[in-house]
C-alpha cells in the first residue's frame, strides 16, 4: 500500500478563514473523496491534512501541497503570485495579500476542482 498526502495550508483567524480558502476547501473535499475512491484499488491510500496558519504566515495562506510539492511546481506552465484579498483584510484588520495560482494566462484566486485533481494525478499515478 503506497500513502498519498495532500497538505493545504491555509490562514485561520479565530477558527474563520476567507473567502478564497474557504471556495478552496469545498474543491479540495471534493476531489480527496473522489481521488480516495478511486486510488484505493489500486493500492494507493490518500491522506488529507490541513494546517492552519497564523497571520504572520499569510504568504502561505491557500497553499495545496502533494506530498510535499506545491501545486504549481506540479502543474506544467503554473505559477504561484499574490493578489489583494478583501477577506483576509476583514479578518486580519489590514490590507492582506494571498497566494493565487497563473495556469495557462487564467489567475485563480480559489483553487477548482480541476486544477487540483490534475496535479494529484500527475503526483500519485493512481487516477
């Protein structure tokens, strides 16, 4: 049996998170459900686990890792960057920046379903 982690790392401010994390995770769920389903007969198991991370560790905030490396290192032509978030400014009580994905000239600030299923199967080889 080979183990499989998927890591998300993301800004949490009294048990809330923003906007972009929390679109992020409703994707996230969705494809840990499916990739487990799917993986498992072929003798791959998928763990899920998230960190939460303090305001000075913003930068991080919305980071996906598989088993280490971060989904735009996967993803052919992918970049990470930053843009103003007026969520994690609510919640932090001062102008915030978080991370963004660049895939082929489109800038996602939540991560879909897509993007994430794609660099998981790229990582395990079990989908």
């Amino acid at each position: 049996m080979t183990m499989f982690e998927i890591e998300w790392r993301h800004l949490d401010k009294d048990g809330r998170t923003c906007l972009r994390c929390s679109d992020t995770l409703q994707s996230l769920q969705q494809v840990v459900s499916q990739l487990a389903a799917e993986c498992a007969p072929r003798g791959v198991t998928i763990t899920y686990r998230e960190t939460k991370l303090p305001l000075e560790q913003l930068s991080q905030s919305n980071l996906i890792l598989f088993d280490g490396v971060p989904l735009e290192s996967v993803l052919p032509g992918a970049a990470a960057s930053e843009s103003e978030c007026p969520s994690c400014g609510d919640l932090c009580g001062q102008p915030s920046f978080c991370r963004t994905v660049t895939v082929g000239g489109h800038t996602f600030e939540a991560i879909p379903a897509t993007l994430i299923r794609q660099a998981a199967c790229t990582v395990a080889r079990c989908c």
